[in-house]
C-alpha cells in the first residue's frame, strides 16, 4: 500500500505540470495578442498611408483640370486681344470674357 506523504507527492507532480501546462498555455496565447496587436498597428499605418497617397493624387489632378482650363482661358484672351473682338459680339459676351480673366 502507499503512504499518505507518497500520495501527497504524487499528487504535487501532478498539480505542478497540470499549472505548467496552463502557463504556456496562457504563454502562447499572450505572444499571439501581442503579435495581433503589432499586426493591427502596422495595418492601420499602411491605411494612414494610402488615404494620404489618395489625398494628394486628387489634389494633384484637380491642379490638373485647373491648369487645363486655365491654358484654355489664357489661350483665349491672348487670341481675343491679338485678333481682336469683332463688332458683331455682344457686350455682354465681352463683359462675362473680362469678369472671367479678372478672377
């Protein structure tokens, strides 16, 4: 038959691998919230880095539309007062044409 202080021992091993193993556990789940957190942080400044990519590529071509426009208008004057305005345009058209190229 076993001893009572036998049993005790026994009975210890086996209480201290049962913690053992519920440390590493919790071990390795800790190491993979963590690892998940660094994964999220990185993400989210890749996120940050493209909407900043997607803000200046729209303030980029929106300087573009306005460049064309503006060469267009530029163009436009510059043949206006070279030709010259013909006498059979309306006031009017002359008007709005030196509103637009005072602004």
């Amino acid at each position: 038959s076993v001893s009572l202080p036998a049993m005790a021992g026994m009975g210890a091993g086996d209480l201290y691998r049962y913690n053992q193993q519920l440390y590493q556990f919790d071990l390795r789940l800790r190491q993979g919230r963590i690892h998940q957190t660094q994964n999220m942080a990185a993400n989210m400044a890749q996120l940050w880095r493209d909407d900043l990519r997607d803000l200046f590529t729209l303030a980029a071509d929106q300087s573009n539309a306005y460049m064309t426009v503006s060469t267009l208008i530029l163009a436009y004057a510059f043949e206006l007062y070279w030709v010259g305005l013909p006498d059979s345009t309306p006031k009017w058209i002359f008007a709005l044409h030196s509103i637009v190229l005072a602004s």
